[in-house]
C-alpha cells in the first residue's frame, strides 16, 4: 500500500506540473499564468501599463497576479491530495508540492 501511494503521489507532482492556472490584475493588464505547483511559469504585461513614473503600481499588480496564481495552484493541489487520499489529511508535508 505504502508503494502505491508513493507512485501515486509522483504522478501527481507530474500531472500538477502539467496543469496551469492564470489570474489576473488591473483588470488584465498583469496577468500570471503558474503550474499546478505554483510555478510561475509566464507573466504578461500590457505596456500601456508600464510608466516610469509609478514603477510601484506596476510591481503591486505584478505581486497580486502572482499571489493570486499560486493561491490558485494551492488550491488544485489540496483538491487532488483530497482525491488521492479519500479526504484524510496526511500529518505530513509533501516534498516538492505547494
């Protein structure tokens, strides 16, 4: 059984590497696409957004995106640790997972 899980758990960080989710901020203007593991993987910024003089709202919209995709690979992965494991949490952080 101990094994099963193990493979299990391996095909997860594999298909969840696979799996994106987007967000985005300022209304599209930053958008952050990350995997399944809350990678970020892409950002994308519309230039009519980039103005020297207010860097600092282009970093708040870039750290929102950000925080939002990798709150959203969060939730994917307790979605599928749910399904792997019947609903049961396991007392344990998994390596190389969110």
């Amino acid at each position: 059984m101990g094994q099963q899980m193990q493979a299990r758990l391996s095909e997860l960080q594999t298909e969840l590497g696979n799996q994106s989710v987007s967000c985005s901020s300022g209304g599209g203007m930053v958008s952050v696409t990350a995997d399944g593991r809350g990678r970020v993987r892409e950002i994308r910024i519309d230039p009519t957004v980039v103005d020297a003089s207010d860097v600092e709202m282009l970093e708040d919209l870039v750290l929102a995106a950000v925080s939002e995709a990798q709150q959203r690979a969060q939730q994917l992965y307790e979605e599928e640790m749910k399904k792997l494991t019947g609903g049961m949490a396991l007392p344990f952080q998994l390596p190389n997972l969110p």
